[in-house]
C-alpha cells in the first residue's frame, strides 16, 4: 500500500508527513484491499487566521475512489478528522459487502 502526502500552497514538515502517514495507516483495519491513500494539504486562505482543507484518496481494488474531506483551523486536527470519516466509509463499505453476500 503506498500513502501519499501532498501540500498545496503549505509545506510539509516531517512532523506533519510522520503524523498522517501513521493515521493513515491504520485504514487498512477496516480494509484490506486498500492500493494507495492520498492525502492532499491545502490552505483555505492567507489571512491571519487560515484555516486548513484535507481531502483524502482511498484508492480500493474494483472500486471507485472514496474520497473525503475536513476543514479546520489546525492541520493535525483536518488530518485527524478526515482519516475518521474514511475509516467510517470503509466500515460501512465493508458492512455493504457482507450483507449483500447473503
């Protein structure tokens, strides 16, 4: 599985690529034919108190890409609220799939 991070308009710091990349990581409990997640960082606006949008990939095998977005005003906090709202559509995808077997 290969995560990307990338920063549109911000840069990122080994800190902020350490943190998501362990985030991350940890959607393939939820699923296990996870291909790549990517994570795109970018800032709202340039004002003196810019908030923050991350919007996350899930590239699954013989499926359509999930994607899912956050907004906040600290970029760990989107980090972190964008990787709950895809570990809960993997969830319910996963749940989709069982009950349709039987």
């Amino acid at each position: 599985m290969r995560i990307d991070i990338i920063g549109r308009g911000i840069d990122i710091t080994g800190a902020i690529r350490e943190h998501a990349a362990e985030k991350a990581s940890k959607l393939t409990r939820y699923f296990d034919h996870i291909q790549a997640i990517t994570l795109n960082c970018t800032r709202g606006d340039h004002s003196d108190h810019a908030s923050f949008n991350v919007e996350l990939i899930i590239d699954l095998e013989h499926h359509k890409d999930m994607v899912c977005n956050a907004q906040g005003d600290d970029l760990y906090l989107a980090i972190d609220g964008v990787v709950q709202k895809g570990s809960r559509m993997l969830a319910e995808y996963k749940d989709k799939l069982k009950t349709e077997k039987r």
